[in-house]
C-alpha cells in the first residue's frame, strides 16, 4: 500500500493503492513515525495510482497539514490534472504551500530547491 525511501534529505513516500477509510489513520500514523525517524529536510508523496480515491486525497492532505505543523515543505507527484486541481483546492491556507507536479523527480528536485531556498 505504502513504501518509501531518502532521496537527498527528502523522504520520499509512494502511495501503491488506494486505502479504505478504515486505513487512513493508520497510514496518517505510520507516515508521522516515519517524518519523526528520518527527519527529513521535506517530505515528498508520490500518488502512484491511476485515480486515488477522496480517502487517497485526503491522506495526502492530512499529512500536508502535519508537514507543515513541522515546518516541513512537501510536494506531491500526481499525474493526473484533475487530481492536482483537486489537492491544490483542498489545502489549508494558513500551511506551508503545497507543490505538485506531474512527476515525482520533479517533485523532489523542488523540494530539495525549496527547503535548500529556506
């Protein structure tokens, strides 16, 4: 459902599946350890799937909210336009702003540009 990996300083996380609603708070949990462990300069979500589901969405959001509770900048690779409109629509305005490309290499050079930048 989950992986990740440090990709220069940013903890890359790849969302495989869409989760259940009963699986998104579990999943919310698991990315706070990971963001706590690894203490990544940001954070950068890879929405690997065709059409992520509102639970998907939602994930997404929620941790952008925790990275920015952080000070932690974050980007989300989304392939689909429509899903970029909707994550962009979807943030909060008093967080951090939320950068999402198409392609994940593209969303961990801006993170790493963005944070470098900071």
């Amino acid at each position: 459902m989950m992986s990740h990996t440090i990709e220069r300083g940013v903890l890359v996380i790849t969302m495989h599946g869409n989760p259940g609603i009963a699986m998104r708070a579990t999943l919310l949990a698991r990315i706070n350890d990971l963001v706590h462990v690894h203490k990544p300069a940001s954070v950068v979500v890879v929405l690997d799937q065709p059409s992520p589901t509102p639970t998907a969405l939602s994930l997404v959001l929620r941790t952008h909210h925790l990275c920015s509770h952080l000070g932690l900048v974050m980007s989300v690779a989304a392939r689909s336009a429509p899903v970029r409109r909707l994550l962009a629509a979807g943030t909060d305005a008093t967080d951090i702003g939320l950068v999402i490309p198409a392609r994940a290499d593209t969303a961990i050079a801006t993170a790493t540009a963005l944070t470098t930048a900071a």
